[in-house]
C-alpha cells in the first residue's frame, strides 16, 4: 500500500492535513497521478464529495509556512502512527 495526498504536496494548505490522504495500491496510486480525471474520481468516491470539494478549496488557498502548526502537527501525525503500527 502507498500512502496518496489527494491533493498534491506542493499545496502547503492541504500538505500536512490527514484528511488529505488515503491509502492506494501501487498500481492505483501510478494511475491517480497519471490519469488525474480518474483519480479526482476516485479521491471524491472514496472521502466523499463533501470533504472532497472542502480539501479542493483549502488546496488553492495561499498559506504561508507556518513552524509551529508544521511542528504540531508532525507530533499528531508520528502520535497517529505509533497507533496504528
């Protein structure tokens, strides 16, 4: 399994956001990234147009980098891991 931003990384709004993510194939994954009607599809079916179109907004949003959110959120991030491995 490969670990996919839905939106991509470079968008630092949505980069670190877990709703940002889900868990693909390898094939899957190649496809997402080489077929991007598809994998809107598939992103949009699999979290749901809602949080889909909610992600999409923030992804286009200009946020600066901002070191104490990008600090708390690898300690949520490393805290959710540890839960699940």
């Amino acid at each position: 399994m490969d670990a996919n931003h839905i939106m991509s990384r470079r968008h630092l709004a949505t980069r670190w956001n877990v709703d940002n993510g889900n868990l693909l194939c390898f094939s899957c994954h190649r496809r997402f990234h080489d077929d991007p009607t598809w994998g809107a599809d598939l992103a949009e079916q699999d979290v749901g147009k809602e949080l889909y179109d909610k992600l999409k907004q923030m992804a286009y949003q200009i946020k600066p980098f901002d070191r104490v959110v990008y600090e708390v959120t690898l300690v949520e991030l490393n805290r959710m891991a540890k839960e699940i491995g």
